[in-house]
C-alpha cells in the first residue's frame, strides 16, 4: 500500500511524465508525445526563462516538435504570453523547439535561438529545468557556441542524427 502511494505522488509531482524524450528515440520505452501535459508545462516554462533572459526586439513566434496538436500550440502559447504566437511567417523571429527531456524531477528543453539573437548562425539554447509543487522551475540555461548538430550531440546524442543537417525552418 505505501509503495502505490508513494508512485501516486510521484506521478502527481512529475505531471505524469517521468520519462520523455521529443522527438522519441527508437527502441525507448520513454514517452514520446509533444502534447503531454508535463512537456506542455516544461516548454512554456523554459520559454518563459528565455524570454526573461533575451527579450526579442521585433515579432516572435515559435514552433513545436512534429505531431504537436494546435491544443498544445495553444496551451503552451496562452501559459508563455507577451505576444507569443506560431506562424510560418518569415519576418519574425523564430524559437525552434527541437528536443525535450524529462526525466523524473529533473527537464531538459533545447532550442534554436532566432538568427538574429546569434549573429545569423544556428545556436542551441538547452533550459535545464527541476519540478517543483506549483510546475516546472527553470534553473539555467546554456547556449552552445557550437553548430546546432554538434551541440545536439552533446545536448541529446540519441535525437542528433535527426540535425545533422539542421536548417532553420518553420516545421509546422
């Protein structure tokens, strides 16, 4: 009885999420949908710190790993505010979110930076997150001065190949 509790609570703390991995890694047991509630909190979560971080000086919109629902874009979208939206509009800047980890009480979400923030070069921005009673906290985060395949094989080996030739675009 008191270990069933104990998953209960575990499951409560963790949004039900305590193994992700978007986009899914073939032979993995984790789940690998980008519409789960606990990747939907830890997404808006980590935009949020990014915002907070680098304000962007024009328009911005922001795009979700393959198969996200327009539920999710809206979820994410009302939780994450100052202006955000999803577009395939070119005249603004674009956050690309490319890779989610979750693992138990600790998260992971990896983003291409818009260009104009990195001097016209592709950067991965990784937002390390920790779960928290009230959601998901971002703690840090660390831009990689490398190409967005080579942080990506370091940020998330088994999800690189899937970037080796990482060209930013609206994947919508």
């Amino acid at each position: 009885m008191r270990a069933l509790c104990i998953l209960t609570i575990l499951a409560a703390v963790t949004g039900c999420s305590p193994y992700v991995n978007v986009p899914g890694q073939p032979g993995s047991v984790a789940t690998k949908s980008a519409n789960d509630m606990g990747v939907r909190d830890a997404v808006a979560d980590a935009m949020r710190m990014q915002l907070r971080l680098a304000p962007p000086a024009r328009d911005w919109a922001i795009t979700l790993p393959k198969g996200s629902s327009d539920e999710t874009y809206q979820w994410v979208l009302e939780r994450i505010g100052r202006g955000a939206r999803y577009t395939g509009q070119t005249d603004v800047d674009v956050y690309d979110v490319v890779s989610i980890q979750i693992r138990g009480l600790n998260g992971q979400v990896d983003l291409v930076l818009p260009l104009n923030q990195t001097g016209d070069i592709a950067r991965v921005r990784s937002i390390y997150l920790e779960r928290k009673l009230n959601g998901w906290d971002a703690t840090y985060g660390k831009t990689w001065q490398i190409s967005v395949p080579e942080a990506m094989e370091l940020a998330n080996p088994s999800a690189a190949p899937r970037y080796a030739d990482y060209v930013p675009v609206d994947r919508r």
